[in-house]
C-alpha cells in the first residue's frame, strides 16, 4: 500500500479492488492470471450499461432512449476500448454515470423547486468521494457539474426574476452541502497527491508543447477522440488499401448522421418537456471540452493526447446520442429522413456502425495495444543466435512493468532464451543511461543485444 501510494499518479481504489480479485483466479505457476486481471475492469464495464440505461431514463423517462442507450453504451469503441484495459477507467465511468445521475435527479428537484431528499444528497457525496478515490481526473466531471448547477442558477434567477436569496433555499441548501462533501473527500487525497515523487514522470508524456504548428495539434487530437467514440473502422490496419476503405466508409457515414442527429437534438431543445434536460447535457459536453482545451493551452497539461481521458463526459454523450436517437426512431418522416434511410433504419444503422467499430477493436484492428510482449519474445527467438541482454532506460515503474511482461511471456512459453535484463537508472541527466546502455558496454561481456 505504501509503494501504491507514494510511487503511482493514481488514487488506490481500483489497485486494491484489483489486488483482492486477483487472488480468485490463482495459476499453477504463481503467476498473475490475465484473464483475473482484466475480467474486473470488463465486469464494470458491463455493470455501466445497465447504468446507462438508469441515467438516460433519470434524463428523459423513456424506455426508449434508455434503451439505445445501453444498447450504444455496449458496443460503442470507446467503452470496449477502456473495459480492455486492466485500469480504472470503466470503474470511472461507473463513478461518472452515478453522479450524473444524482445532478439529474437534483436539477428536476430544482426546476421543482423541492427539498433533496437526505438518501440522494449522502448518495451524492459518497460517489464523489469514490469517483475522486478512483482517479483524479473524476475532479473533471465535477468542475463540469459546478459549471452547469453555475449556469443553471444564472438562468432561473434570470427567468423567474428572483434575487440572490432564492439561492440559498430549497434545495440549494442541500446542493451546497453535497459541495461542501464532495471537497472534503477530495482534500483527503491531495497530501498523497503531494508526496508521490514519481508523479511528475509519470505524466511527462502528457505535459504540452504549444510552440509554433504544434499547437493545432490538441484540435486534431481531441476531434480524432470524438470521432473514434462512436465509429471506428479498421484505419489502424496494416493494409493501405483498408485503411483507405475505412476512412472513406467513416467519412461518408458522419456526412450522412451528423445532420440527422443534430435535427434530433433540435427537436429535443424545443420540446418543453426535454428542453431543459437536453440542454444540461449539452452544456455539460461544451464545460468538458472547455476543460480539456484550458488544461492544454493554459496549464500546458495536454489532455487530449489521452483519449481515455474522455470518460469523464463520455456517459453524457451517450445520453445526449440517445435522446437524438430516440427522436429518430419516433419519427421516420419529413427532416428525419435521409438518402431515403427512414428513422428505424437510421437507428439501426448507427448502432451497427458501432457494432462494426466493436468487432474491429476487439480485432486489435484499431486501439490497438503497444505493449505486445508476445511478438517482441517470438521475434528474439527467430533472429537471435547469440546470448542476450534485454535492456531499457529506468525511469518509473512503467518499464519495469514492461520487462515483468517479457518475463512471463519467456516463462510462459517455456523459451529456450535465458536473458539478462538491464534496467539503467535515468536521473536528471539522460545522458547517465545513455552511456550505460552504450555497445561498448554490452560488448565487454560478449554478449549480443
């Protein structure tokens, strides 16, 4: 726990989840079994999609868009990309779905002008606490709830014509005090935040260089990110002419749905029963994004090199999708007809998109996975004929993670290799496991690499 706490840039929720569900699933030669590892990220993953369907009816108390939402929510590349992941990400989700859920319930009891009841407002506060407990970007989806309750008293004490005292009624009351809560349980964690001395390395890869053409970089990363959340074709294959194919497809389904869902949106905004709601999700949206660009440009934090790090508002766009979906399916004439696709078809059709694009991640087709153990070993094995040395600078845990991967792959596969593994020490000065890692090192021992 110590080492958990002081040398990861992650709260410890998950890692000791992960730690307990892992003795479950014991393997004869003591090692960790992966299916054990991943099956508890893909068993949240599946928990958010009745979760889903929970949120979108707290939303819009239709059947029917609850029930394209769970159905995109379960095969949609984004979720299945991140219930790949033995990490936090789908428990995250899990987390962001919940509270979302609590700023629903709260913002009808707002336009109801009705107290919170005492469940919702420890509910509340426990799965902030929770959410802030499994990873700090979870602070994300609350500044986005901050933002909207900060919109929304603006605009009712706008429309209603009410003074500033209305705000310190039923329920603000309760709200301010799910705020209060909320900030406890998330200060717990900044001492730990403090001392942990491989926090910094840990996130160089995220920190944002903005100099020169590279600032547009962030804009193509995050719209890459907002695109692959509901379509992903094979464009990752190894195979020109599949990749063309496949962003040809892509581009082509977009120029066909965006139209058609943002008619459905439309729709939703001049409905009085759904307006309010729909425009809730659309703001939460627009905050998220605000954020993302503000950490990049501003903190130099480059968030949207991380697709991963869309679950914090990834759950609201699959509501607000549904919500559009749901009008669609309602309605297969006049503007929710397109090139002749009625509103049932069209349906139909973008969640086979996703089912498409659920088929070429779990294909390894897109997403696909860098740390390959497996191939490295089998390509030692067919070119090297001289003893060898497996080497890596040393940074954080992260390459030792990496060399305990090629390690059971050897064991696992009963390799006739016997390698020495290197790890050279990177300080400040890069240049320290350079030179420890030169040939004219290696080649003293007489040992190839």
């Amino acid at each position: 726990m110590s080492n958990l706490l002081t040398e990861s840039n992650h709260p410890p929720l998950y890692f000791v989840l992960a730690h307990y569900w892992m003795q479950l699933f014991p393997t004869p030669q003591g090692l960790v079994s992966l299916w054990g590892a991943r099956s508890l990220a893909v068993m949240f993953g599946g928990l958010s999609i009745p979760a889903t369907y929970g949120l979108t009816w707290v939303a819009f108390r239709s059947p029917l868009v609850s029930h394209i939402a769970a159905a995109m929510m379960a095969v949609y590349p984004f979720s299945i990309f991140l219930a790949q992941e033995a990490r936090h990400y789908t428990l995250s989700i899990f987390w962001v779905i919940a509270s979302l859920a609590c700023l629903f319930t709260a913002i009808r009891h707002i336009y109801h002008r009705t107290k919170l009841p005492l469940g919702l407002t420890v509910c509340w506060i426990l799965i902030n606490a929770l959410g802030v407990a499994s990873h700090y970007f979870f602070a994300l989806t609350l500044f986005m709830e901050a933002g909207v309750l900060i919109l929304l008293a603006w605009q009712i004490a706008k429309e209603r014509e009410e003074t500033i005292l209305s705000l310190l009624q039923s329920p603000w009351k309760q709200i301010y005090l799910v705020a209060v809560g909320t900030m406890v349980a998330g200060l717990v964690w900044v001492p730990v935040f403090l001392q942990n001395s491989y926090g910094e390395k840990l996130t160089e890869w995220i920190q944002g260089d903005t100099s020169g053409f590279a600032w547009l970089s962030p804009i193509f990363q995050a719209l890459a990110a907002w695109i692959t959340m509901i379509s992903l074709l094979p464009v990752e294959s190894s195979h020109l002419g599949v990749v063309i194919t496949s962003s040809f497809v892509m581009i082509v389904f977009f120029i066909w749905a965006i139209p058609l869902l943002w008619h459905g949106i439309k729709t939703r905004l001049q409905a009085p029963e759904t307006s309010y709601m729909t425009l809730v999700l659309i703001s939460l949206i627009l905050v998220a994004i605000a954020l993302f660009f503000i950490f990049t440009y501003f903190l130099g934090i480059d968030l949207t090199r991380g697709a991963r790090y869309n679950f914090v508002y990834f759950p609201a766009v699959i509501t607000l999708l549904a919500a559009s979906l749901g009008v669609c399916r309602q309605n297969s004439q006049g503007n929710m007809q397109r090139w002749g696709i009625g509103g049932k078809q069209a349906v139909l059709l973008i969640w086979l998109m996703g089912f498409f694009s659920f088929i070429t991640v779990v294909s390894n087709l897109a997403y696909q996975k860098y740390y390959r153990p497996e191939l490295f070993v089998d390509l030692i094995q067919n070119t090297s004929n001289q003893p060898v040395i497996i080497a890596t600078t040393h940074k954080t845990h992260v390459q030792i993670g990496e060399m305990m991967g090629i390690g059971r792959e050897l064991k696992l596969t009963n390799s006739r290799l016997n390698p020495l593994f290197v790890l050279a020490h990177q300080g400040h000065n890069p240049q320290t496991s350079t030179n420890s890692l030169g040939c004219d090192s290696f080649s003293k021992t007489g040992s190839g690499t």
